[in-house]
C-alpha cells in the first residue's frame, strides 16, 4: 500500500557556501581592490558549507514542523551524505536522481547575493518520475514545485504534474527569483491564466511586482499585486515582504503584519515561511493565522544560532499561544 503524505515537495538541491561578507557592497570593493592589486586572500570572512535548494530547505522546514513529507530530489554521490544528514531525525521519505547537486555561493549581508551553477536542477523534467515516483506523489494532500528560475524543464514538470494530479490535490508553486528569465516566465504567466496551471502560488515582494508588471497589471505595491495575481491566475496567491504578508483568492484579501528582526542569516527563510504557511493550510489554519503563523517561523529561523527551522513548538511559543 503507498504511503500517505501530507506533502510531496520537488526537486533541487544545493550545496550552499555561505559567505558572511557583512555590508555585500563594500565587500565588492575589497574584492576589486584586492584584483587590482593582482589577487591574493581576503582574510578573516566566516563561512559554512549546509544542504539547501529550496525543496530541499523546505521539505527539511515541514519535516521539522512535523508533517510527513516526500522529498525527490537530485544528488551525485559526493554530496549525498550532505544531503540525507540534513533531514536525518524528520518523518521524511526522501527519492535522489542520479544527477549533479547544484552549487551555490550565497554572499550573505544586509541582502544575500547568491553564485549558482545548477548541475541537476536544471534540466529537472518529468521524464526523471517513475511510477513508483508517481503513485508517492498521488499520495499526497498537497504537492510543491520550486526553484522554477533554475530548472529550464520547469513547466513541462509542472505541466506534467496537473495531468496527473488527482481531483482535490493542491499544487503549490513558487517560482524563485525569474527576473533572469523574464520572457519565458511571461509565457508561464500566460499559461498559468489560460489552463488554471496550479492551485496556490507564493511570491516574494520583488517577484509579486516583477510578475504584475509581466502581465500588464497596475499594482503599486504587494497588497494589491497580490489581489491582482490571484484574480488573473485564478490561483490562490500568497506575497511574503518583511514588513508584511499578504494572501488573496482573488476576491478578498487578507494581511498580517511581520515583527521586524535583526537577521542572522538571509538565505532560506522564503522556503521556511513557505513551509510554516504549508503547514497552517493542512490544519485547516484562517487564512490570518495562517499568515501569522508563517511570519513568526519565518522570524525564528532567521534569528536561530543554529540556521535550523523551527518546530511546530517554537513558533507556538513566539505566537503566545
């Protein structure tokens, strides 16, 4: 008998160099400096090297949360020991494709800037499924494809997906950061308006307004791009800023507001809100709390020593609950 999962989520992982370069632009000019005096060692920058790729971070964020969860993902063998010790402990099922794990330098400072060469994640299609990959992912309550920025079969799998997809699943889509792929992701739009593609999209504040300009909409701001999205891609829509979130269906619009946070660490905190957000529709959470919820998980983990999501617990404990 197959497995029941609350969350099937895929596909990339990365090897994340995290660089703390404190401010990223005068970090720039000790590079260039240190180039044009013909190159050498720029000492005393603290970095680690962690599991991450936004399925990855993220089904290591609902595992933590306490959903049971499939990851299928990509890793060559150098790398898998990094990969299967980062979910170590969760109630997760995890499917690796022999493909390269993607590489990434994240300059980590008052933004994070991230150096990415794809290796598997970038040709991720659904020809990668078997049906034993299949019938997991038919198993599930909802199912989540990331990291569309770096996977150049992105929607040909999410294309895939829908066709396969039981009645009541919900397909959960965020794109990543596509501003280097702006024409082809005017085409996903176009898709997602015309075939009602997926059922549930979460944006940061630049992709929201990147994606609003994309499909001609006049929003000035999330709120409203928010609203707007989810109306044109009749879609569920979520929008996560730091100063706020944001969720419409398309006919109203709901907001909660983000306590402000001195960051430890930038890189991840999109996959962990969108984990916590996951986690609040499987309990059947108010859009509201929903939001709240996610904020704090989001604020936890970006304040936590440790670079680790927070449990179901923790995020209580923050709400006051």
């Amino acid at each position: 008998m197959t497995r029941r999962y609350d969350v099937a989520v895929m596909h990339d992982f990365f090897v994340d160099r995290l660089v703390r370069t404190g401010n990223v632009g005068r970090f720039a000019q000790s590079l260039s400096a240190k180039a044009g005096a013909g190159g050498g060692g720029i000492h005393g920058v603290p970095q680690s090297e962690v599991a991450g790729g936004n399925a990855v971070n993220l089904a290591r964020a609902l595992g933590r949360l306490g959903l049971r969860v499939l990851l299928i993902t990509h890793s060559d063998a150098a790398h898998g020991g990094l990969l299967s010790g980062a979910l170590s402990g969760l109630d997760l099922d995890l499917r690796v494709k022999n493909r390269d794990a993607g590489l990434t330098v994240a300059l980590e400072g008052e933004v994070n800037v991230m150096l990415g060469h794809v290796g598997g994640a970038g040709d991720f299609g659904p020809e990668l499924l078997e049906e034993e990959d299949w019938d997991s992912i038919g198993a599930a309550d909802v199912v989540c494809s990331v990291n569309w920025a770096a996977n150049a079969k992105g929607t040909p799998l999410l294309v895939a997906l829908r066709k396969r997809l039981r009645p009541g699943q919900v397909l959960f889509f965020d794109p990543a950061d596509f501003r280097d792929r702006l024409g082809e992701f005017r085409e996903l739009l176009s898709l997602l308006k015309r075939g009602r593609l997926v059922d549930w999209v979460s944006l940061n504040e630049h992709e929201a307004v990147a994606s609003s300009a994309l499909m001609g909409l006049r929003s000035d701001g999330p709120a409203p791009a928010c609203s707007q999205l989810a109306a044109a891609l009749h879609a569920e829509l979520d929008v996560h800023t730091e100063r706020e979130a944001f969720a419409s269906d398309g006919t109203t619009l709901v907001a909660a507001p983000a306590v402000r946070a001195r960051p430890l660490r930038l890189t991840g905190a999109g996959d962990v809100w969108n984990a916590a957000s996951i986690y609040g529709r499987t309990r059947r959470m108010k859009p509201t709390d929903r939001l709240r919820f996610a904020n704090a998980a989001a604020r936890l983990y970006l304040t936590s020593r440790e670079a680790a999501p927070p449990d179901r617990a923790a995020v209580e404990v923050a709400l006051g609950r």
